[in-house]
C-alpha cells in the first residue's frame, strides 16, 4: 500500500447538514496518512460550528474560515498551497468516498508512473442520501488517454473523484478564480491533456445531486464556460494563444448576430431545463419531472427526445452491476456527453 501523505481538501458553504457524513467517509477509509482542509468559505449557517468540532475529534482534520465569501476555487487554491502531502483529492462538502477510494487512487498512480492524475466513476445521492445511479467516467484506457492528448477531448471526471500530484497543481496555478463555474472542467482538461489523467471504472464515490448548485444559478455562464474549454484546447493543440473566460464569451456569444444568439440561447435553455429533468427524475419528483420535461420539450423537442431515451437506458444500466459495465471509448464518449447536462 501507498504510504504517502495525501491532503484532502473540503470546501465548505452552508454545508452543516452534509459535512459531517462527508469527513467520516475520509476518516472511514483504509488509506490513515492523511491531513483535512476544511475551509468554510463564509457560511451562513451552522458550518463552523460542525467544522470546528471535527477539528477537535481529529488531528489530522485543520479547520480554516474565509474572512469573507471567495468562491469554492480561491477556497480550494489556498489550501492546496497549505497542503503538505505529496498528493491532493479533493472532495466536495455534501459528496462522499468509499473505503478503497484512496487506496485504489493511489495504487493507480503507482502502477501508471506516466500519469500525473487519476479519478474514478461515481454513484448518485439523492436528496435522502440513498445510492440509486452510475455515473460512468473517462477516460480509462491509455488509448482514450492519448486521445484526450491528441484531439484535445475533455475528460469526463468530478472533483470529487480526481487525485492529482501536488507539483501539478502548483505548477498550474490551481483553479481559475475568475470563473463562476466551469473551472474544475478547465483544470482538469488541462492536466489530462498535459500531463495525463487516467480514471478507473469502479465507483469509488457518491455525487449528490441537489437543485440549488452554482451550475443551477448560473448556467447560462456554465455552458460558455465549457465552449470555451474546448476551444482552448483546440488553441493548445495549434499552439495559439489561449482565450480568457471574458474574450471567449464577447467573441462566441455576445457579439453574435442577434438571431444567432438568440438560438444559442434557445439551445442552452433547454440543455438547463433537461438537466433539472434529469435532477427531478434521479430523486422520483414527479411533479417538477412533468414541468421540466414539458419545457424543455417545448424549447428544443429532438434534444429532449435524446434525453428521454437517455434516462431510460441509464435507468436500466443503474440496475447493472458497476465492475459488470463495459466501458469502450465509444461508449464513455456517448454517455459523458449525455450525462454531462446533469453536471
């Protein structure tokens, strides 16, 4: 087994009824060297008090408190410059990790020296906590992983999944703070493409899905985030400069002709609204299930067709065992692009 310190980071926002379960999926695992960060990114309500009381049960657990609210990506950015270990995960306040998680983690960066990340599929949580869903990840081969390198992919990983050198990380610069959101997808796509990310098939986590995420508040500025990841990447790849998040944004979208924009528009609400159906239908809500599926049907009819067919072939996969699921390119591409709206 790995012995390596790895620094767990947590950052935290209204997060009292969650946190707790969270940092006892940590403590629960079968990896012992650890340090904890968690970092209450100015909460409301009763997070510093929970905080502060792990930090007294652990030694290992370090409980910081912004002075004001900065954003999950300053929050992770300064722990990560805090961390100690060798390695950092990172781990959302409400999301949780097996037992094997780390160890596995780790066992794959050992035995694949050429890859500086590694992450992993998930499960779904709904609101009460329950398992109900397999949320599929890439990429897991080295083919896929040269083809991210090659073509300038994304891959398909959450936060609270991935497992990154430190070093990386620091030679990065971390997450892009002027970003709302979209920032993990820009970082990560960059270090798979870079540096090489590699995610295993077994579900080594648990993603909650909850309707008041910052995706759900801005996704509008979302989706432009990760149009302008791919063309990014595409610029890495020419050996072009680099847009920021503000040029991509006036270039690709505002400055459009009016009826372009307009239909950019129409497109990217819909994609909203099958992600609140796809939020709605995961947690058995059947009322906003009918609104959003009528919405979005309304707004883009042959996307919300797609989508349809999508849950109902991911419903029967969710019945399937995890370590049974083939996973081709082919098939982690599909779903990833799928599946990408609930994100």
């Amino acid at each position: 087994m790995n012995s390596e310190k790895v620094s767990v980071i947590i950052p935290a926002f209204n997060a009292a009824d969650t946190l707790t379960q969270t940092v006892a999926s940590v403590l629960k695992g079968t990896h012992k060297n650890l340090e904890i960060f968690i970092v209450d990114d100015f909460s409301t309500d009763a997070t510093d008090k929970v905080a502060a009381k792990l930090a007294e049960q652990d030694s290992r657990i370090q409980y910081f408190r912004n002075p004001q609210n900065y954003g999950v990506s300053k929050s992770r950015n300064l722990m990560m410059y805090r961390a100690t270990g060798e390695y950092v995960a990172f781990l959302d306040s409400d999301d949780t990790w097996e037992p094997n998680k780390l160890e596995v983690c780790l066992k794959m960066l050992a035995d694949n020296p050429e890859v500086k990340a590694v992450a992993h599929a998930l499960r779904y949580l709904d609101k009460r906590g329950n398992k109900l869903s397999y949320i599929p990840t890439y990429p897991t081969t080295k083919a896929e992983m040269q083809a991210i390198k090659e073509t300038g992919e994304s891959p398909w990983v959450f936060p609270s999944s991935v497992v990154v050198y430190r070093s990386i990380l620091l030679e990065e610069g971390g997450f892009a703070e002027d970003w709302q959101v979209g920032e993990d997808t820009e970082l990560f796509t960059k270090i798979a493409q870079k540096y090489g990310l590699l995610a295993t098939t077994e579900p080594l986590g648990n993603y909650r899905i909850r309707g008041n995420s910052l995706t759900d508040k801005h996704w509008l500025k979302k989706r432009i985030a990760s149009d302008c990841v791919k063309e990014n990447q595409l610029r890495r790849l020419r050996g072009e400069k680099e847009l920021s998040l503000n040029e991509y944004e006036q270039v690709c979208f505002k400055n459009l002709p009016l009826l372009k924009r307009l239909n950019k528009f129409r497109e990217v609400l819909a994609l909203h609204y099958m992600r609140k159906l796809g939020q709605s239908w995961l947690n058995r809500e059947v009322l906003p299930t009918l609104v959003y599926g009528i919405a979005s049907t309304a707004i883009d009819p042959q996307a919300t067709l797609n989508k349809w067919k999508w849950m109902k072939a991911h419903d029967k996969l969710s019945h399937q065992t995890a370590e049974g699921i083939s996973h081709s390119a082919e098939l982690n591409r599909q779903q990833s692009s799928k599946i990408g709206e609930l994100s």
